[in-house]
C-alpha cells in the first residue's frame, strides 16, 4: 500500500473526539495509579461539560472533586491524540 493511500485510509478511520478525549481520560486515571498510587476518576462534569471532573477514590480519604476548566489548548491536545500524533499521549 503506497504512503498516500494510507494516510487517506487513516484519516478516513480515525477516532472521534469524544472517543479520544474517553481514551485521555482513561490515560490520565491509569498515569495517577501507577506513578501516585491514587484511585482518581477523569470524567466530563456532568453540569458544564466544558469542565474536566477528576474525583479520588482512594479509601480513607474525603476529598472535593477537582474541577479543571477545558480550554482551547486541552481540545488541541485531544485532536493531536486523534490525529495519531506520535507520543503526544505519553507526554501528557
């Protein structure tokens, strides 16, 4: 298969964004577990889903959720991770 036909077929094929963006929270809760040892869950708050809802579920600890606003740079990454961009999930 020549380069060109690749690079159409992967576009054609690619992730949508609330699949990716699934994926980069997901990354995000299995990171916290494995470098901090935290039980975190990353989700969209369900109130203004331009906000990023990251709640620890460790036990024996009673912790407000972190709510972190998503702005044009989180969305730039998302697309970025879309795009197959190589290591930019490991970066982040």
């Amino acid at each position: 298969m020549k380069k060109k036909q690749k690079e159409k077929l992967m576009k054609a094929f690619r992730p949508s964004f609330d699949s990716t963006r699934q994926k980069l929270f997901r990354h995000l809760e299995q990171t916290a577990t494995k470098l901090y040892n935290l039980d975190i869950t990353a989700s969209l708050n369900p109130k203004n889903h331009e906000q990023l809802l990251v709640v620890n579920n460790t036990p024996g600890t009673e912790t407000k959720p972190l709510i972190v606003p998503i702005d044009e740079t989180f969305v730039s990454i998302i697309k970025r991770v879309q795009k197959q961009e190589k290591a930019v999930l490991e970066q982040f």
